[in-house]
C-alpha cells in the first residue's frame, strides 16, 4: 500500500477534477433543452449558462480561505457535497430559481476545486513525480469534458426528459469522490505551517519520502519560522513574492487568450459557422475531447522529463499556426466543410500538450508554503475571470468581428505568450518546493 500510496491520494483529489471538467462542459448539450423547457428569454438564457462561471469564479477567490483554515482535505469534502448537490438539485428542479441556486453552487465547487486540489497534490508529492502527479488533476479535467460530451451524446436520445439525466448523472462519481477522501491523510505542509502537528507530519512525509523526511521535516519548519521572523511576508502582494505573482497572472491570463474556453464553449457553433450540419458538429467536439485527452496524457507522462518551460515552448509555436491557420480558413472561405475543425483539433492537441498539463503544476509549485494558497487562489481567479469574460463575449465578437479577426487575435496573443515563456518562466522541474521559493522564483 505505501509504495503506492501518494499515487492513490493524488488519483482521489485528481477524481475532483473529473467531476471539475463533467460540470463544466455538461451544460452545452443540455442548454437548449433548458431554454426550451423554461421558456428563457436571451438574458435570462445568457444567465443560466454562466452562473456557474459566476460561481467559479467567486469560488477561486475565497478557495485559499477554507484551504487555509479548514484544511486540504476538509475542504474537498466541501467539493465534493457541492457537486453531489448540484447533480441532484439541477437534475430534479422544478423551478428555474432553484435550477440556477444549484449550478451557482456547482460552479462554486469547480472554483474551490481549482485551488485546493492541485495543492494538496503538490504538497504530497516527491520532487521527481510532481509534475505527472500534479498533472493528473487536469488530465481528469480533460477526461470529465471528454465522457460528458459522450455522456450528452448518448443520453440526448431519452425524450424530454433527457437533459435531467444529463445533468443527473454527475451524482454517481460524485458520491465516489465524497467517500474516498476519507482515505486520503491531510496535508504535512498545512499540518506543520497550520497546527504544528509535527509527529503526525512526519508519519505523512515518511510514506512520501522515506529516505530524506526528516530533511524535508526540517525545510518545511525552516520556512515557517521564516514566516514567523517576517511578518511582512504574508503578504501575498508584499514586494517579496512580486516575482511569483507576476508569472501566475500572466500564465493565467495566456492561458484563456489563446481562445481555449471560448472553443469548449462554442465548438458547435464555430462547426456551424465553418458549414457543417448540427449533428457533425455535436460528433465533432467528442473529437475535441478524445484530441484533448490524448495530448494530456502524453504530456503529463513526460513533464517530469523535459520540463514545464519546454512543453510551453514546443505548444506556444504550435497554437501560433494551429490558430493562425483557422484564421486562413475562415477568411478565404473553408474550401471543405472539416477544414476549420481539423484546424481546431490540431489547436486542441497543442494547447492540452502545453498550457492545458502546465498550468495547474506551474501555478502550485511557484509560491512559497506561507502563500502557496493565496497564490493558487490569485492564478485560479484570473484563470476563470479571463474564462467569463471570453465566454460572455465571444458570440458577440464573432459576429461583430468575424471568425477570422477573432482568431487571428487569439494567434497574436499566443506570440506574446511565447515571448513570455522565453524571456521570464523559470523551469522547476525535479526541485522541491521549499527550493522553488528559495531559490529559483524569488531570486528570478
């Protein structure tokens, strides 16, 4: 069991990026049931299908909050209950208030989820192995997209009725995710800079790193009197983490103009738009996450190796032509109707290789252990910001601007991304964490 073990915890937490991607993504194949079956105006149509990002991103603000106080692992309690409730509550509303209440408290989850669960992996896992555990979370997210889109496909033939099930069906991992975090330890980290329980970290750290725990017992306390001598520190926006705080926004911010939610989103409608048919294109987002899913396990499966910097830079090359050629497509008019979503895929398989594995490993080693969860919170926030604003304002954009000035902006935005990954990400790979705050970001 020990041998094993921090792959199993980090296997469970990562289940709550499962249950992050399925709720995310579910919505589109149910959305026009909805608006059907409540009669919505546009408004009120706009609001259903964006609550949950309201509740995401106010859930990524406050998720340092619970993750600090409470703990790790008594916060992805609260994750999982959200999204058991949600499933269940949205599946058997009869009132559109209540429908929004529960996708608000889903939404709410996916933001809590985005802080605390890529922590509690970074915090348990060995330097060597953090990059692919860490990466497990958002290989999860992609897999939740991925069987929701089959999911929606399979169930879009049950009748009227069929959106509930789409929606309902979330409640069976959920309950799966609730009862297996029971077997998961809490953080050491948080049990040492939070409780000072040093024993019952070190009976953690020493399944975590048996040859060198009480090495890495003596740095986690070393940085906690640290934190105790300077006061100023816990500041996250204290000059002395301005180095940290900068990277996190900035991969963050790259992460959402590279057009990526928008893509999730709107995929049927941007098919539509390149001229397929309705059913082409609800066929043709499985491909986007089947695409999706496969660069992700191929990149976490060798991040460790190669390093965060390199997938960004091989991936940001990749999204500049990967776009700038869907741009082409829509200006000079799509010669075939599966141009334009051949183009997209290949977009999808470069960013789920770079910017889709790296983000959540990237933005949870960076801080030091006294910030580490206001840091995740701030990364998270202006990731599902960025989201919201994308999201709300794409279909206007697309047809104000067109698909080609759309698309060729989110290509000028992955040049500046490269540029950023060239001259400013530092590489992390194979260091532990106390050494990343030390020695590598705040001397950047």
């Amino acid at each position: 069991m020990k041998k094993h073990s921090v792959l199993a915890w980090s296997m469970v937490v990562a289940l709550g990026g499962f249950l992050f991607g399925f709720d995310t993504a579910v919505i589109s194949g149910a959305e026009k049931s909805i608006q059907q079956f409540w009669n919505l105006s546009a408004f009120a149509h706009g609001l259903t299908i964006s609550i949950a990002l309201i509740g995401t991103v106010i859930g990524s603000l406050v998720g340092s909050r619970p993750s600090d106080y409470f703990g790790r692992k008594n916060t992805l309690y609260f994750v999982a209950a959200a999204y058991l409730l949600s499933s269940l509550g949205t599946a058997l509303a009869d009132n559109w208030y209540i429908f929004l209440a529960f996708r608000f408290l889903g939404g709410l989850g996916v933001g809590i989820s985005s802080v605390t669960a890529p922590i509690y992996i970074s915090e348990v896992s060995p330097a060597h192995r953090r990059g692919r555990l860490v990466g497990l979370f958002q290989f999860n997210v992609v897999l939740g997209i991925l069987i929701s889109y089959l999911s929606n496909y399979l169930l879009s033939q049950g009748g009227e009725a069929s959106w509930r099930w789409m929606l309902g069906v979330q409640a069976f991992p959920s309950i799966i995710f609730l009862v297996l975090i029971y077997f998961i330890p809490e953080s050491p980290r948080w049990l040492i800079l939070k409780r000072g329980a040093y024993d019952k970290a070190l009976e953690i750290l020493r399944i975590i790193n048996p040859l060198n725990c009480n090495e890495e017992l003596a740095a986690i306390q070393k940085s906690g009197h640290d934190m105790l001598q300077n006061k100023s520190s816990d500041g996250l926006f204290s000059g002395k983490y301005k180095t940290p705080v900068i990277l996190a926004v900035l991969f963050a911010f790259f992460n959402q103009v590279s057009g990526i939610n928008a893509i999730i989103y709107y995929a049927p409608r941007i098919f539509e738009m390149a001229g397929l048919g309705a059913h082409s294109s609800l066929l043709s987002t499985v491909g986007i996450g089947m695409v999706n899913f496969i660069f992700t396990l191929l990149a976490i499966n060798i991040i460790d190796k190669v390093g965060r910097k390199t997938l960004m830079f091989i991936g940001s090359i990749g999204l500049i032509v990967s776009l700038g050629l869907v741009a082409f497509a829509f200006l000079g008019g799509s010669s075939s109707g599966f141009e334009i979503p051949i183009y997209v895929m290949l977009f999808i398989a470069f960013f789920a290789f770079s910017q889709g594995a790296v983000i959540w490993v990237f933005i949870s080693e960076i801080f030091p252990n006294q910030v580490r969860a206001k840091g995740q919170t701030l990364g998270s926030s202006t990731h599902w910001v960025m989201a919201a604003l994308i999201a709300f304002c794409f279909p206007y954009l697309a047809e104000a601007f067109g698909g080609a000035n759309i698309f060729f902006f989110f290509s000028g935005m992955m040049v500046l991304q490269l540029v950023f990954v060239w001259k400013m990400m530092p590489e992390t790979k194979g260091k532990s964490l106390e050494q990343i705050g030390e020695n590598v970001v705040l001397v950047h």
